[in-house]
C-alpha cells in the first residue's frame, strides 16, 4: 500500500505555489521542520516568516498581511495555533479574511501526549462564521483541497495529521467543497467519516459486514464545513442509521455537527465514534486509537446498537 | 552557604547520574527533547537539593516551596530529579512516554509524585507562578515560587504579561529562571525571534536581574542565595547554559532539540558523561 505524510505533501505543494503566485506568504512559529513549511522557507527566504514561538502575534501577522492583499498562510501544531490564537482566528472569520490556516499534529500526537494532543480543535473552529473546514483522508485529497483553497477567497481551516496514511483516492478524484464523497454502497448502514474516521471505517468495513451480515455504505466527508445538507441527507436516506468517526473529541465535533443537521432533516438513528471526555495521553498511536475506541470492535458494537434500536 | 570539596562533588555526580537518566529515558521512548532537558537538568537538581524548601517525605507538604517547569518538554529532567528525591520510583522513569504511563512526554499535575501542575504549552508557567506568589501572599505562606522558562519560550506574549504583572504586585516571593541556551526549536534565538538585550528587557520591566554562569554550581547557588534576600521586587535568573549540556554532538544544535538518539549515539553520549564521571571521582572538577 501506498503511505505518504500529508506533511511532506503541503510541504512541496507550498513550494509549487509559491513558484506560482508571489503573494503567497507564510508565517510559522518555530516549528517550521515539524509542519514542513521549511521547504518553502528554504526556497522563498524572504516571503517566509518565522514568528517565533508566538502563536498569537503570528496570527495578528497574517490578519495584516491579508488586509493588505497578501495571501497568509499560517501553520503551527493544531492545538497551539487553534487554541492559544483563537480570538484572532475569530476576527479573520469576521472581516472573512483571506487567511489559510493549515496545521499538522492533529488528533493523537504519540509521545508527546495530552498537553500536545488536538482533540478540541474542530469544537473551537467549527462555530466560527465563514471559516471554511477541512480534514484531508489522503494526499491526493489534500492536493486537491490545497488547489481550491487557493482558488477561493476565504478563511481556511486544514487539519493535518502527523505520521504516513494509506492513499485511498485515485489520480482523477474530484474534491467538491460541502459534498459527501462516496466510497463505497450499502443498504443498511451508513459510516461517515473524516480523516483517520474514514480511514478506519474502509479497514474495518469488510470484516463488520461479514460478522453482522448487512450492506454498509461508507461516505468520507473531508468538507466539515460547509457541508451540502441535501446531497448529505440523499445520500444517507435509504440507510437505517448512521455512525460518525472521527479522531476528536466527540463533544462539539464532527459528529455533533453531523447530528444537527440530520436530526433537523431527516431525523434517524445515530451513534458517535471518537474521543468521550478525555484529554488522552503518550502512547503509541495504535494503542491510543484503540483504547480510546477507534477501532472495528467498538463500530460493531454501535452498528450493532443501531440494529437494535431498528427493531424495538 | 559553603560548599565542601565533598558536598560538591557528591552533587556533581548526583547530577551525572540524573543526566544519564535523562538520555536513557528519551533513548527509551526514541522521542522526547533531550537538548533541553540536558541543559537545566542541574538548575533542577540545585534547585530541589540545595535551594527550596521541601519536604523529602511529603512532596505536598504545605510550607514547601513551589517549582514550577514552564518549559515542559525538559520534563526528563523533573522527572529524574524527582525520583532522586524518591517521589518517584527509579524503575518508572523508564515507562516515560509509554502508553499507561503517569510520566508523559509532558508534566502531567500530581501531587503525589511531585508534580505541581501540567505544562508543555509553551509560555504559561510564568502567569501560573504569578498567581502561586498572589495566593502564598495572601496567606501569610512564606514559601518561594520558582519557574524555569526557556529563552525561546520567552516569544509568547503571555511571559511578558506575566512580567508587568510580577512587578506590578512586587512580587518578591517569585523567582524565575531562564534557560539561556541560546537555542530553540528551529535555530538559535537570535536568528528566530531575537531577545536580546534580555537582561535590559527585564530590568525595564521592573524585575532585579541577575546573570550567572549555568555551568557554575557555585555561582548558581550564589545566585539563588541572593534572591533570597532582595526584597519589594521579582527576580529572575538568566542562566548561562549549554543545550545538550555535556554531551559533545547535542551542543549548541537544534538538532536535538526534540529528536531522540539512536543507539550509536546514545552509547557515546553515555560513554562522554562516564567519562566526566571518573575525573569527578578522580577529583578533577571543571568548576570555577
Ligand atoms: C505554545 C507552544 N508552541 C510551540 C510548542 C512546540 N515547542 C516545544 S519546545 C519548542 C522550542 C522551545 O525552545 P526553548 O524555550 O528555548 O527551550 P529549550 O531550548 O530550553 O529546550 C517549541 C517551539 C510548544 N510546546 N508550545
């Protein structure tokens, strides 16, 4: 199977763009080896900045530069630059600021532990006006999430993991902003994921259709927001229940977001995979995802969940 | 407070012993930042052994002074010196960063271990200090508060919120140290987010400076010992260290920063603080 670091990825797509377009600035804050903006840095000394580990003044940085025609593009760890610098991020999102913002380390960050995990970050950005969010699965989606973000004029959001993902899409994969992106058919279930959510929904599905004997459709939605309501709940309809992973927090999350808009729409039942009241900890990413129930046993327990609450 | 030829050297070894456990910890879990964890190792050490009051029985014992490790990713280093205190079992050390593990690759707050509070998110450790002096004040508790700062943590706007408000609340009881290493995560300081001049910064803002040589136990004691008895006013220490601290190929690099030796590396970064070790115990001593 094909691996790539989505880092390595941005990296080198900055590289390209900034060969394209000259208003393409980017701002880091001492982490440029771990977020690959030293790529760019190596190659545009004099449009990249390093900010030093501020990540407030960082952001104000890009707020500036982007009233003033430039293109910011903002990277740090997620729950630094989302966290520490939220009330700028909450003005760029006001004045509906070009300003990119794209980080890596989100969700478990391995050794590192709770203090550096981002599992809150998508609670903090998805109640943000205009902000466009989104959760690449693969580097051929990320490529093509990276070329709309530079062709629209708004505030982005991009979360990146850390550490090497399978590649699920192909070559001529078209990314539709707001559009859930169907991966595979199924008349029973449905499992909706975003980022290392679908990834695992895809490992796990096989194994689960054959144990519970039903059809399980899988929708991978890198788009958290906006999302297209319609196309969503179409696609959902003739299932009986849906399940929602995601490597966060599942309090103020994907599948929260998720459940607000099918329960105002097409109300059906819905459980929740991610993280349940915890901050993590250190660990092996393995064993991280699996206690805190990223795994296939416990998406059979709710499918299973699901079933049963069909029936009575 | 003088030292004995033999108090030193007992410590210098002490701190020896503490540096090894630092790099076979970070070895161990092959991640963690060792550069910056050799370096202070000793001001942690000096601290907890010569300096603040502390209670070897009780770590939560409620007259003891307060330390606090802003930079958070040296957590190796609190780590070890704790378990020399016996806060913490030798044999956990080596569990650091390990699924299960109470030693996170971060401070995680326990108060049993010794551990006053979570740090690891750069530039909190100060403001943290700051409402430990308000509250010592406010009871009457005439302990001490000290807080270990890196210098490129010093980049976060929030330490220097910090720093008016030490001197605006005159707190005397707060004590911070900087680790001058003179390197951050992606170069040196000066190149990143220049500091300097540091020392001038400080006194601007209100706080008595003083400068020592952090590879001087003497002079750091010293310092330590003269903050004790300057009054009406924060301190702070800028401690001259040495990122990686002994260890020949971490020093002065970034590369170290937050990047685990291999095996070959590791048994010549050991095999160098061994080294060290025998002229201390032959009674060579680098000091002064
Ligand atoms: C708020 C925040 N931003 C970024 C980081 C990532 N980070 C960890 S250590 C480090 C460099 C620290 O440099 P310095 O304070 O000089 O530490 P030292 O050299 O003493 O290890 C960075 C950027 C962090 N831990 N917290």
């Amino acid at each position: 199977m094909i691996k790539a670091d989505l880092r390595d990825t941005f990296g080198e797509f900055l590289v390209k763009l900034g060969k394209k377009n000259y208003n393409v600035v980017v701002l880091d804050s001492d982490l440029s080896y771990s977020t690959r903006t030293n790529k760019f840095a190596k190659k545009f000394p004099s449009r990249f900045f390093n900010m030093g580990i501020a990540e407030q003044n960082t952001l104000g940085t890009a707020l500036g530069f982007a009233i003033s025609g430039k293109i910011p593009i903002v990277s740090g760890f997620s729950i630094f630059t989302t966290g520490r610098a939220w009330e700028f991020i909450r003005f760029a999102c006001h004045d509906n600021l070009n300003v990119k913002i794209i980080t890596t380390h989100s969700g478990f960050v391995g050794g590192d532990g709770s203090t550096h995990n981002a599992l809150e970050d998508l609670s903090l950005m998805s109640s943000l006006p205009n902000l466009i969010i989104l959760i690449p699965t693969d580097n051929i989606e990320l490529i093509k999430m990276l070329e709309f973000t530079f062709d629209t004029k708004n505030p982005f959001y991009i979360r990146l993991p850390r550490g090497y993902f399978p590649k699920i899409h192909d070559e001529d994969y078209e990314f539709l902003i707001g559009q859930p992106d169907i991966l595979k058919d199924g008349d029973d279930i449905c499992l909706i994921g975003t980022g290392y959510g679908t990834l695992l929904a895809l490992e796990s599905t096989p194994d689960i259709e054959k144990e519970l004997k039903i059809s399980i459709k899988i929708i991978n939605l890198s788009s958290v927001k906006p999302i297209n309501n319609k196309t969503l709940i179409k696609e959902i309809k003739k299932t009986s229940g849906v399940v929602t992973i995601e490597e966060h927090n599942i309090y103020c999350g994907f599948g929260s977001i998720l459940a607000r808009i099918i329960s105002e729409n097409y109300p059906m039942p819905m459980k929740f995979i991610g993280i349940n009241e915890s901050f993590g900890q250190s660990g092996n990413r393995e064993k991280l995802l699996n206690f805190y129930g990223l795994n296939k046993n416990k998406i059979t327990e709710q499918i299973r969940n699901l079933l049963l609450s069909r029936k009575r | 407070m003088t030292l004995s030829v033999a108090e030193e050297k007992r410590i210098l070894l002490d701190i020896l012993e503490i540096k090894k456990d630092v790099l076979k910890m970070i070895f161990q879990a092959q991640s963690g930042h060792p550069g910056g964890s050799l370096s202070c190792a000793n001001i942690i050490y000096l601290l907890y052994n010569n300096i603040m009051k502390i209670n070897r029985e009780d770590p939560q014992w409620n007259k003891r002074d307060i330390f606090i490790l802003s930079k958070g990713h040296a957590a190796p280093a609190l780590y070890a010196v704790l378990s020399k205190l016996g806060f913490i079992k030798r044999e956990k050390l080596f569990t650091l960063r390990q699924f299960g593990s109470d030693l996170q690759g971060h401070p995680v707050k326990n108060p049993k271990l010794g551990i006053e509070i979570s740090t690891g998110s750069l530039g909190m450790g100060l403001s943290i200090g700051v409402g430990c002096a308000l509250a010592a004040k406010l009871d009457n508790n005439d302990r001490m508060i000290y807080v270990l700062l890196g210098d490129g943590e010093l980049n976060e706007g929030s330490i220097w919120e910090a720093v008016m408000a030490g001197n605006h609340y005159k707190l005397d009881n707060l004590i911070a140290i900087i680790d001058r290493n003179g390197i951050q995560n992606d170069g040196s300081t000066e190149e990143i987010m220049a500091l300097e001049p540091l020392a001038e910064k400080w006194k601007a803002f209100g706080w008595e400076v003083i400068e020592t040589d952090g590879s001087n136990l003497r002079e750091i004691i010293q310092g330590f010992e003269r903050c004790k008895n300057i009054l009406g006013r924060p301190k702070v220490i800028i401690s001259y260290l040495i990122k990686g601290a002994e260890v020949s190929f971490m020093q002065h690099t970034q590369k170290y920063h937050g990047r685990a030796p291999n095996e070959e590396e590791f048994t010549l970064a050991l095999k160098e603080l061994e080294n060290i070790e025998k002229n201390i115990k032959r009674g060579i001593i680098y000091n002064d």
